[in-house]
C-alpha cells in the first residue's frame, strides 16, 4: 500500500470547482456535460496506479542524476492521428533517441511520451478573427473542432468521450508494441523510418546500433542465455488543462491510499493556470501523480517557492518536476535564481530543460516556427548552468513528431523559412521532424557522454 503522502481532508476530486478556473471551456449545456462526465468516470481507468508509483519513483531516481529522463511528442495531439502508422512512428522516434542517450549517458534512460491525451491546448485569445469575423478560439479536439465555422468552434462534451476513447486505443496500441517484440533492442533495425535511411546522421546512428547489438551479444554469450531487452517502459503525459475531463477520471484504488489521475501517468500544469489559489493547483495538490510545472520568464522566484511548497508539502521523492522553458537569450540570466530558490525550499525536485517553447518566433509570412540552433543553444546552457551550482538536470522536454514534416528551421538537412510550406502539418506550434529529432539526441548525447568521462 502507498501511504507515502497524508490523505488531505480539505480536498477531493471536485474541490478545484471552488476556485477560478482559466482556460476552461464554457458548454452551452450542463446538463450535457454531467451526462458525459458520469459516463467517462465509469470507464476502466487508462492507467493503473501502480504504473503512477513505479513513474514517481524512476523520476526520483533521475533528479538524484541515476536515471535521465526524455519526454517527447506533439504540441497538441488530434483524434485523426488514433492511426496506428502514426502511433508506431512517434514511439520509433522515442526508442531511437533513447537508445542513443542510455548508450551515451550510460544510465537507465525513462520514456515518457505526450501522448494518449494531449488532446487540449491554452490559448492566448479566447476568440479568433478572421476576414472581420469573431469565432471562439480552437482549443483542441478534446473542445471544439478547427473548422472557422459557429458549429465548430462550440465545446461539445461529447468530444470529452471521444478523446477518452481514442486515447485508450492509443495507448492500447502503444502498449502492444512495447510489449510485443517492437521495441526489442535485438532489433533495433526496425525503428528505422523509411524517409530517413539516406540522411547524413545514419552513419553515426548505425555505429551506436551496432555497439548496442554487440554488447548484447557478448552478454548473452556470458550468461549463456537472452537477455531481457524484448519490452520498454513507455509512460503517458499531458497538460492537465480541462479539469473537467481530468475529474473524470481521477479514482482511488483499493490497494492504494488517496486519489490518483488514471488518465494519464504524468499530468503536467502549463504557466498560464499555475495561480496560486487557482482551480489547476487546487487539483493538482490533491492527487498522488507526480505532477510538472511549467517555469517560463515570468515566473517569480516568489511564486516558484510557493508553488513547490503547495505541491510538495512533505518532499516527496519523485513528485514534483519542473521543467524549465526561458528561451536561448534569457536562460542563463534567469535559471540560476530559480535553482537557488527551490535549493531554499529544502525539496528535492526533477529539473527538465524544455528548449522548445521559449524559442517560438514568426517568418515574414507569419509562419510558427523555431530554429535548431536556439534549441541546441538553451539546452547546452541548461547543461552549464546546473553543473555550475551543483544541481542536476534530470532530463529534457522536446515536441516532435516521427513524421517527415517541415516545421522547424536548421538542422543537418538545413530547412529554411522556404522549406516550411513544403510539409507543415502542426495546427498549433511547430515541432522538431524525425531527422531533427534524430540530431538533437546525439548532440545531447555526447554532452551526456563528456559529463560521465568528467570532462
């Protein structure tokens, strides 16, 4: 039984609805809504609170620097890609670049996919105009549909059911794979993407497969019999932002003490809904997950304090991350105070570098884009920066895609403005493609690598 963490007797699943809730979605009929609530919270949980605890103990591990964490996948992911090629595509991405950081960093390496939920997104207007014609704002297929029409953009609850249920198939596909002989590590040949078999990182990839393979070998030759590389772990994570849907499904379990979010294993809280007295901490507090927070710019290392104190009353190992978004320009000025102000608290947290999100910018032709060279640029000084006041970065936090999209600038294939036109696909914020995705592994990896060899 878990008892890690006190029952709190001022909270329970609806407590949130007691305080100001942002970036909610407004329904025309409640009644409605009820309806689909109770029907999604007599479904089978998504995920079990034994894979919650098993999750919350590797994310301590990592924060003591003996595991590293990689959290990867879209921005904001729709019903249409329940489709298993695209399924199989996004974990081939994530086996791929964590092989490549266990063989660099030498350490158990956590897999931690934005997938199976991430079906709502924040948005910074609550309408959207075009041609002098004011609809409200898509905010992901778990809300509204994208369609610039009035019956589009209406929150329909029964989209709430919809995306339970395709992240079910989700993530029974997923753990079929993974369970299945997919991931076999004697195998990995068959994590390749067909479009990327001529691109110039192959060569130093397939030289990591084949270091893998061999050392496999000459273990099992050893040990006179199989190793056991046939399945990965592979958990789930999304923003916990309709609390509506997050209600749903949040349960207790005979065997286990408190309440759990079973629809997800890692729920993370955006910056944007992180308010102090807010209905997104008000619920977060009050569930045994590990939970993530979004560190952005604007941030006070007032409000860092606070936050790590509400959530992390009793310094649980592995319950919180926060992972840190500053932008290329600004992370070395800002990181340091946020570090030394969670070393005051006293908690022992899981910091995750996310190179993304603070590096967004526009083209002339007012095209989402962000450029490799500023995501490389915050990540390597995320890197100095921990290991210059002794702290440890746990893990990075991309968005990307097994698909050979075009969204991102720069890279080894070197994509230009020019080039987005060609295959962007995100309809919301661009994410790294395979090959790009491919890169930025190996360049972490050999970071990993000089940080094991002391250099």
């Amino acid at each position: 039984m878990n008892d890690s963490t006190p029952q709190m007797k001022d909270w329970s699943p609806t407590s949130w609805q007691q305080k100001t809730a942002q970036q909610q979605a407004i329904y025309p009929d409640p009644a409605h809504l009820e309806q689909v609530l109770r029907t999604i919270a007599s479904l089978p949980p998504l995920v079990t609170p034994w894979e919650v605890d098993a999750l919350k103990a590797r994310f301590a591990r990592a924060a003591r620097g003996e595991m590293f964490l990689l959290q990867g996948g879209d921005c904001a992911e729709s019903f249409d890609q329940c489709d298993p090629a695209a399924i199989a595509a996004s974990l081939k991405i994530l086996l791929q670049m964590s092989l490549i950081l266990i063989h660099a960093a030498q350490k158990p390496v956590i897999r931690v996919g934005r997938i199976a939920g991430q079906y709502a997104k924040p948005r910074s207007a609550s309408e959207e105009i075009r041609n002098g014609v004011a609809l409200p704002s898509y905010r992901g297929d778990l809300v509204n549909r994208s369609g610039f029409t009035e019956e589009d953009r209406v929150p329909n609850p029964d989209l709430l059911l919809r995306g339970y249920e395709r992240a079910a198939l989700t993530l029974n596909y997923l753990r079929a794979l993974a369970d299945g002989g997919f991931a076999d590590l004697h195998h990995p040949e068959n994590w390749r993407l067909d479009f990327a078999q001529h691109s110039a990182l192959s060569g130093e990839y397939e030289a990591i497969v084949d270091s893998v393979r061999s050392a496999l070998h000459f273990l099992e030759a050893v040990a006179g019999s199989d190793t056991s590389t046939r399945r990965v772990d592979l958990y789930t994570s999304h923003e916990a932002l309709l609390l509506h849907y997050e209600q749903a499904q949040t349960k207790q379990s005979p065997a286990h003490t408190g309440w759990y979010n079973l629809s997800t294993h890692f729920p993370w809280i955006g910056m944007r809904t992180a308010d102090l007295d807010g209905a997104h901490i008000e619920y977060a507090r009050g569930i045994h997950n590990p939970i993530g927070i979004k560190v952005g710019p604007g941030m006070t290392p007032e409000w860092l304090s606070e936050l790590v104190r509400i959530l992390d009353p009793h310094n649980e190992p592995g319950r919180l991350t926060l992972i840190h978004r500053l932008g290329a320009n600004r992370i070395g000025q800002i990181l340091p105070s946020f570090i030394e102000t969670v070393r005051k608290t006293g908690r022992t947290v899981l910091w995750v570098a996310d190179p993304m999100h603070g590096n967004t910018e526009e083209t002339a032709d007012g095209i989402k884009t962000r450029r490799f060279d500023n995501i490389l640029k915050e990540l390597e000084q995320a890197f100095d920066v921990h290991e210059g006041m002794g702290s440890i970065l746990g893990g990075v936090h991309f968005e990307l895609t097994g698909e050979d999209v075009t969204e991102c600038i720069g890279g080894s294939s070197g994509l230009t403005a020019q080039d987005l036109k060609r295959a962007y696909k995100s309809p919301v914020d661009p994410r790294l493609n395979y090959e790009q995705s491919l890169e930025m592994a190996l360049l972490v990896g050999r970071r990993l690598r000089l940080k094991r060899r002391g250099v």
